[in-house]
C-alpha cells in the first residue's frame, strides 16, 4: 500500500517536470528556429513535413576529366578524377584493378596502386592486394560538380607550419 | 519388312509420274504459295524464340540475366533505346542464327535437367556461362556489339579521354575487339579468378 503511493507521488512529480520543462524549454533552446534555415545539412529533405513529396534535386554531374587534385594532407587517399558509376566491386570481381592493377598499367596507362596495398597488417607484401584494401571506395571517392553544403575550414600541414614559424619570429 | 517396302514403292511411283487431273501450273502455284507459308511460318516460329517474353519464360533467365540486366544502360538510360536478349545473343545475320539456335537446343537440354535451376547452381556455372559468350564475341569480333555500336560512327571528341585514347588506338587497329575490355556490362562477373589476374580476391 505504502509503494503504491510513493509510486503515485513520483508520477506526479515527473509529470510536473516534465509539464514545466516543456514550457521552458522552447524559450530558452530555440530548435524550431534552426530547423527553419533553409540550407539543412542533417537531412536533404530540408524541413518539408514528413507527409509531403518533395521534389528531389538534379542529380550532379560526376567529375570525369582525368585530372589528379592536390592531396591536402600526405596520407589522403586520392579522389578518383573518373565516373565509376556501375563499376562491379563485390567479392566477385573489382573493376577497378581491372586498370589500376600493377600488371595491367602498361595497357591501361591508369596509375598503379601503390605498395601499401599489397600489405597486409603486418607489413608483409602480398602477391595480391591485400583484402582489408579490397574495397576501393572505403577511401578513394569521386567527385562531384557541385556547390559544397557546408564550408570547408581544413587548414592544412603546410599553413599551420607557416603559422607557426610566424608566430616563432614575433 | 515387304509390307513396309511395297508402301515405299507404291509412293515412288505416285511421285515418279506425271500428274493426270491436276495441271502444271495448278501445282507450280500451289507448291510457291504452300512454300511462302512455310517458309514464312517458319522465319516467325524462329522470331518468337527471339523474344524477350521467350526468353525470360524461364525462370532461370527471368531470376538471374534478366534481373541484372535491369540495373545496366542497356536496359534503362536517358534516352529509352534498349537492347532484348536476342540483340546480343543471337547474331542477325540468318546463317549464323541458324547455328545459334541449333545450340541453343542444348540450353534447352539444360533447361529441362535443371542444369542452372537455382540460384547456387547458376553462380557455380556463372564463368562457364560467361566464356562461352566471351569466345563467341571474340570469334566473330564483337559482332552483336556492332551491330548497335558502329565504329565509324564514334566521335572520340564525345568521348571521355580515357574511352577516346583506346578507342583510337587498340580497337581502330584491330589489336582488341569490345568485349576484350567491356565484360561484364550487361550482367555481374563472376569470380575472374584465371581469367583475369588481380581483379578478384582469392
């Protein structure tokens, strides 16, 4: 009997709190006005209500112009300067050792890629390319010609050590 | 035996002779016209096993190359032209459909003992399946491909700089034909194990 009732009162108090915090709570956090920017990263749907279709945007253009981008640190994996939409990459078949093998760089004229592949975890070299490599687009991505969502803030190596000996001389 | 004998006779002489109450040109006109429909009839036979809905009455190709296909731009693209089985796999040219479809008769044995009837079946026959089709296009140098694709018709400037560098050079000197270099564009790989080295895990 006496359980029953402590039980009543911490209901009680709960659903006081809980009634007092939603009062206060959109005063102080103000997440409706964030969901209203119009630019949402979070979820490309924006803020169009869940029962409503939106129109999806034009799907980008895959940058396809063979050119290799700077690398912003040394162990950046390179982008991928080419469209690979369909290329097979399951556990059958990788299309894109089908150019960028060590074997086959003299017909195909794509870069071989590097040793480290052919690694394994304890740095002994493989025949083939080692399986935690297999999957090339783990790393490797390809571009698109596109607005950026959000804005890029890397500085890279080479800025912060100019930064640095900047502040050394004052 | 002599019965059998004295029939085959009995027709030999029916054909030997000269007809008495029919004319000649009643029987040359009649032989052209049952010549046109059989011969018609036969060419539209052979067309309707040239249908995808033929095709893909199998379950075994309606389950497995079919499904796959769907995925790849010979079946959806931007500008709606698509290709059916046959365009691929069966050449155009009449003679060589003929010898095609006579092997086709030991896909139809396969059919019938279940050769690939599940799923585990057609992956393990997955390479076989595919290098048969690999040396026939090679043999007849990519001739179904071409049929659609026309060499002379590439503008390389179209091209991206890969496709127009092997293009204009491997494929215009007849070093390589299209299916040395696009395998695999119409349905999965299977394991390129022996095949091609380095392009599939062991």
């Amino acid at each position: 009997m006496k359980n029953t009732f402590i039980n009543k009162v911490s209901t009680f108090c709960m659903t006081a709190v809980l009634a007092a915090s939603s009062i206060v709570l959109p005063s102080t956090v103000s997440a409706e006005t964030v969901m209203d920017d119009a630019p949402q990263v979070a979820t490309l749907r924006g803020t169009a209500p869940m029962n409503v279709e939106v129109t999806p945007p034009i799907i980008d253009k895959v940058e396809n112009n063979d050119l290799k981008r700077k690398r912003d640190y040394p162990q950046q994996p390179p982008t991928i300067p080419h469209d690979i939409s369909k290329y097979q990459l399951d556990k059958n078949f990788n299309k894109c050792m089908d150019c960028h093998a060590r074997k086959f760089a003299d017909e195909s004229q794509a870069p071989a890629v590097s040793v480290t592949h052919y690694m394994n975890r304890d740095g002994e070299f493989l025949g083939e390319v080692s399986p935690r490599r297999y999957f090339c687009t783990q790393c490797h991505v390809h571009q698109l010609e596109s607005e950026p969502l959000v804005e890029n803030e890397f500085v890279d190596m080479n800025k912060l050590i100019q930064q640095s000996h900047a502040r050394d001389k004052n | 035996m002599k019965k059998i004998f004295n029939l085959l006779k009995l027709g030999w002489t029916i054909l030997s002779k000269p007809a008495v109450h029919l004319s000649l040109g009643f029987l040359t006109i009649s032989g052209f016209i049952a010549g046109v429909i059989f011969w018609g009839g036969f060419n539209t036979a052979m067309e309707l096993t040239n249908t995808e809905e033929f095709c893909t009455s199998c379950h075994e190709m309606r389950d497995n190359p079919f499904m796959e296909l769907q995925t790849t731009i010979h079946y959806s693209n931007r500008s709606g032209v698509r290709a059916i089985c046959s365009d691929c796999h069966v050449p155009h040219n009449w003679t060589d459909k003929i010898a095609r479809k006579m092997q086709a008769s030991k896909e139809v044995c396969g059919m019938i003992f279940g050769t690939i009837d599940t799923r585990e079946k057609f992956e393990a026959h997955r390479l076989q399946l595919a290098q048969n089709e690999w040396t026939r296009l090679k043999a007849n140098d990519s001739l179904e491909c071409r049929n659609c694709h026309q060499f002379d018709s590439m503008d390389f400037t179209r091209q991206s700089k890969r496709a127009a560098a092997q293009h204009s050079s491997a494929l215009a000197n007849g070093e390589k034909t299209c299916i040395d270099c696009h395998k695999g564009i119409a349905h999965k790989l299977p394991n390129m194990e022996g095949v091609r080295e380095g392009t599939s895990p062991h």
